[in-house]
C-alpha cells in the first residue's frame, strides 16, 4: 500500500468560517450575521433569505476519507459544492492544496476542477449518447488530453472498478451500481488529489451499497486519494470515514473519529443519531481499558505477565472473543511491548453500552488523528 | 364621421405605407427576392435534373436506409404514380419550395434559438414575437409579401420562411434550456470551458428536441406552400387553386394525392432522422 508513504498531515482541502445564504437579499443578510448575530429563523424572518451552510471550518489531509453525515436539509450538498466552487461562498475562504478559490480567475479553476479535485454525484450523470469508456474519459478529454491516451488511461480506470467488459456499452444497459461505478472510474480516471462524492450511494440497494462501501474504500486508500463522502446514513459514515462531521441546520456540530463520536456525542442530537449503533466493531480496547495501577491496587494477586495479551486496537468482539478463550478474568494490553491496560468483563460491558473508561474518558477524546 | 370616407382615407394611408416601404426599401426586397428565388432555383434545378425514376429511386433508397424496406417499395412507387398522372413537374417545384424555405428557416431559427436558450434576456424578446406569428392565420402573412415582393416563388417563400420559423427556433431554445441540472454540475466540476459545455453537454441533450423542431417546421411549410399556390408559387399548390377556380375536380383531386404522398414521404423521413438522434441519447 502506497498510503505508508504519503504525508498524512498536508492538508489538501482547508474550509475556513464558511457561510453560505441563499436568498435575494443575501448579501445584507450575511452583513446582519457578522454584525449582529442573528440566527437562522430571524435570517429567514427578516430577510427571507436560507442559511445553507454556516460558519463552517474543516480541513480534509492528504489521503483521509472525511464524512459529513447530516439529514436532508442540514446544507451537506450545499457544503460540498462550496468545495470546488460549484456554489460560491457569501463569507469565508476555501482553499484547495493552499489556494483560495475566490482569487483564481476562470481558467485557474477549471484547472483545479479538472486536475485537483473530482466529483461523484447522487444520480451519476453519465451522459446517456456516450459509452461507458467514452464517459469515463470525460475528464481528460475536456483537458484535451488525445483519444489513445484518455481511453488507455480511462480503460485502467474501469479495470480497478471491476467493469473491463463493459466498455462499449452504454449507460442504460447498466445497472444502478455499476453506473454509480463507472462515475468513480471517472472521477479517478483525472487523477485528481481529492474525490467529492455527494452521496454516491444513496440510490442503491443495501446489498450493492455495502459492496461499493467496501470498495470504495479500499479503492481509495489503495491509490492515496483524500475523499470528503457526504451521506445521510451514520452506519456508511462509519463503515467508510476515517472522520466523521456531523451536520445540523448548516453547521457542523461534531468532528471526530466515528469512535470518538460514539463514545463522547457532543449534545443529545448526536447521541440520539448514535442509540442505535453496535458498538462492537466500533469501540477499541483502548477507550475502555483500565490502567494497570488501579487494576493492581484492586487485585493484588493477579500476574500480569500471564494474561492473554492483545493491542490498543482491538475492537469490542474480537476482545470478548480472547476472554472466552482465556481462563482469567482479563486481558493485557500492550502497546510497544509495554502493558498500557487491563481489559475486564466489566470493561467489556461498558463497551457494548458505549460507555468510556472513566480512567480512558479524557484519552479517547483526544484521539482525532485519521486511523488509517 | 363619414365611415365610407374614413375607410377610403384608411385605404390610402396604407397604401402610401406599403409604396413608401416599396420604394425606400427596394434595395433590400430586391436582395430578398434575389436570394430566395436564387436558392429556390438553385434547389429546383437540381431536384429536376434527373429523370423522375432516378428522383424517386434515389428517394426509395434514402427510406429504405432510414425506415426499412416496405416504406422504400412504398414510396418509390407513390412517386412514380405522381409522375404518371402527369404532374411531376409540379411535384418536384413544391418539393424544392418546402425544402428552400424550411433550410433557410433553420439556418435562422436554429441559431437564434440556442442563443435564446442560453440567454432568458433574449427568450423574453423572442417569445411574444413568436406567439404572434404564430396566432395569426397563415394566410396573412402572404399580403405583405405579395406587396413588396409581387407575384410569384419568392412571395411565397417568405411567407413560408416565416411560419416555418418558429416551431424549430422554439424547441431549439427548449432544448438547450431543459439540460439536466446535474449534467451542468458535471461540466462545471470536469472542468470544461463555456464552449465544451455547450458541445458536449448541452447541444447533445437538446438534440432530440432541435430534431423534433425541424420536423414541425416542414410540416409546417408544408401547409403554407400549398396556400401560397394563389400568390403564384407554382407547383401544386398551384394547380389545386387553378383547378378549383376553374372546377376541375379531378385535377384538383390528382394534385392533391400527390401533396399527400409527398407530404407523408417528407414527415416519415424527418422523423425518422429524429428519433435515431433521440435513439443514440437514450
């Protein structure tokens, strides 16, 4: 894998206090905000205008997959076309690999557009008169890349997506979810740096969802790519983001790793989103260990050296899986070949319920870095 | 008021309107006149040049690529039957007068109608004009004409020219407009320039409805070639008018089966060019 190489720190996408408000008198409207602070029903009220996004800030790295889960209406679609300007700003800056949208003249942002940053929509927008190889190609050949380079390039494109043979077809001899393929053959096929993907698989059947889910994934580390993955659906989120926004009325009320944002919801809102969640894939011995001290202290007669040991990694289910196979009571974790925690049924229990370590509660909050 | 006296007054000021425009315009209706009977003349002489079997045989074989090999035998033999009731002549100046005016029909309204398609400021200006020529009876617009132009092909070209205008300008525009949302976005996030969004994009989408157009606009010169048969546009539309003035029913009614034939020759051909385009973007 490529992704060991990378510098996960660049950041390639940086959202700074980003508003955006729909309406006539916009302008006035985003005057009235910064000015006064007035809130989103009195924006409506008085200036009949629509807070689509507010005051957003984000920064999406080099090679992370970034959700922003939100429901319909909560301005996900709206933030992520403020990305590569499909939609401009009313106040704050979008810089993509360090340059301000707003100051780039038009031809400077097609080329962002065309080189940098990739889009993959809802509906796939595959162009019904073209075949699948010439859609796939569509990229470059509006750079004017000639027709044996972008097919050879696109071809390799559909070959990672799994639709070699599907080439000369056209799109509506296709099925929901090899289109929804062939938008990211596409998207990948002009090698850009980031991929937008504005719920790519909403419209799909569970089955085939959870399939793209899974490759995209892997797809997407594999070639180092960064992603920012809109969704409406906290179970994708999870299964695909390295981070996890989470979107409310046009502002993002939580960012975190989706363990983070289980474990500690920044208000009822998330917590009500994250009821339903297993935890059991989700949680890691290290959020719920406890530290060896107070583990010592409570049972003086255990040794240490002798339990199963384990890593800080490990989920919930593979943990309850070595304590049924253990004849003690616990589990070592061990971290650089030093023990850093105990792992007790009762840990396990808190585990499942979501319930952080009280020892644990102030690490795992800090715990932001993308687990790739 | 004296209403006989008001009208001949109202006569006479339309008069010296129409002899102002006759005389201070006569440069440009001389143009005008130039250039429709010179492209109708130029389109007759070649539609005539080959013998009547060569013309529908040549026809024959463009239906039989298009449609199959039934509406081939068909038409090929329809047109022969025209040729035989001794008015083939006619059959071939009516057919080049509706190919003329619907060409030069396109040539403006297809143009006028992407730009109106692109620009809503344009569309605005555009469409009431359009619903104007188009409430008004066909009929009309061959007084004018007749005016300033006199009698004969090229009166009734542009009376044609300008019923045949709006049906292609309108889906023209319609098409350009009706673009899917999402396919814009598309264009706008791979980066094309305003040039390649129309070409690749729009133009393709707005196909189906462009051709759609075109076939409305023959159908529609169709009908005002034959009516202009009384300003003197030859061909049968002619013949139907001198044989009713005269009560010649079975030569109008000859005429008339030959409209027929040629009219549903030129309407399966055009629709089949339609829906192949709309075929190819399905």
């Amino acid at each position: 894998m490529t992704t060991a190489k990378i510098d996960t720190n660049e950041v390639l996408v940086d959202c700074q206090n980003v508003w955006k408000i729909f309406g006539k008198s916009a302008p006035a409207a985003m005057n009235a905000v910064v000015q006064q602070g007035l809130t989103k029903s009195q924006i409506l009220q008085d200036y009949s205008c629509v807070v689509g996004v507010s005051d957003v800030s984000l920064q999406v790295r080099r090679g992370e997959i970034f959700c922003i889960m939100g429901l319909s209406g909560s301005g996900k679609s709206t933030l992520i076309r403020l990305l590569n300007k499909l939609i401009t700003p009313s106040s704050g800056k979008v810089l993509v690999k360090g340059k301000d949208l707003s100051s780039l003249n038009p031809a400077q942002l097609r080329e962002v557009r065309a080189r940098h940053i990739g889009m993959v929509f809802q509906s796939v927008a595959l162009l019904p008169n073209r075949t699948v190889l010439e859609n796939t190609a569509f990229g470059l050949e509006v750079q004017g890349v000639g027709k044996a380079e972008r097919y050879q390039v696109a071809e390799r494109a559909l070959a990672k997506v799994g639709l070699s043979e599907w080439t000369q077809r056209y799109p509506s001899e296709l099925s929901g979810g090899m289109q929804q393929r062939v938008g990211l053959a596409r998207a990948i096929t002009a090698d850009p740096e980031v991929i937008l993907m504005d719920e790519p698989f909403s419209a799909l059947d569970p089955l085939i969802r959870r399939q793209l889910q899974d490759e995209f994934r892997q797809l997407t580390k594999e070639l180092g790519k960064s992603a920012v993955f809109i969704t409406h659906d906290l179970d994708e989120a999870i299964r695909i983001g390295d981070r996890i926004a989470i979107m409310k009325d046009g502002a993002i009320i939580q960012v975190g790793t989706a363990e983070d944002i289980v474990l500690n919801p920044a208000d009822d809102y998330v917590a009500e989103f994250v009821a339903g969640i297993s935890r059991l894939h989700l949680v890691k011995a290290h959020s719920v260990m406890t530290p060896v001290e107070p583990f010592k202290a409570a049972n003086p007669t255990c040794d240490i050296s002798r339990l199963i040991k384990t890593t800080p990694g490990a989920d919930i289910n593979e943990l309850i899986g070595l304590t049924m196979k253990s004849e003690r009571d616990a589990l070592a974790v061990i971290d650089n070949g030093n023990v850093v925690g105990i792992i007790t049924p009762r840990d396990l229990l808190r585990g499942v319920q979501g319930i952080p370590n009280e020892f644990a509660a102030a690490g795992a909050a800090t715990v932001l870095e993308p687990s790739a | 008021m004296n209403t006989p006296d008001f009208s001949s007054q109202f006569d006479e000021a339309i008069d010296a309107g129409l002899s102002w425009l006759s005389d201070h315009g006569e440069v440009l209706f001389d143009a005008a006149n130039a250039v429709l009977s010179g492209v109708y003349k130029g389109v007759l002489w070649c539609l005539a040049l080959p013998p009547y079997y060569v013309l529908a045989l040549i026809i024959a074989l463009i239906g039989w690529r298009a449609i199959g090999a039934r509406f081939a035998v068909i038409a090929g033999l329809a047109l022969v039957f025209c040729a035989l009731i001794g008015l083939w002549p006619e059959t071939v100046s009516t057919l080049a007068l509706v190919l003329t005016a619907t060409l030069l029909a396109l040539v403006v309204a297809i143009p006028l109608g992407v730009v109106a398609g692109l620009a809503p400021a344009f569309d605005r200006v555009v469409d009431p004009c359009l619903d104007l020529v188009q409430t008004m009876p066909p009929y009309i617009y061959l007084l004018p004409a007749i005016a300033l132009l006199g009698y004969g092909p090229a009166t009734a070209l542009l009376a044609t020219f300008i019923v045949a205008l709006p049906p292609a300008l309108r889906l023209t525009s319609l098409g350009i407009r009706m673009t899917p949302r999402h396919f814009i976005e598309l264009g706008e996030a791979s980066g094309v320039t305003g040039l390649q969004m129309f070409f690749k994009i729009r133009l393709p989408f707005a196909m189906p409805s462009i051709m759609a157009g075109v076939n409305q606009s023959l159908m529609m010169a169709f009908g005002m070639v034959v009516i202009a048969g009384i300003v003197g546009s030859g061909g049968l539309g002619e013949s139907i008018y001198g044989a009713v003035r005269t009560l010649d029913i079975a030569k109008s009614i000859n005429a008339a089966i030959a409209i027929v034939i040629l009219t549903m020759i030129l309407d399966r051909l055009a629709q089949s060019a339609a829906r192949s385009r709309m075929g190819e973007s399905q």
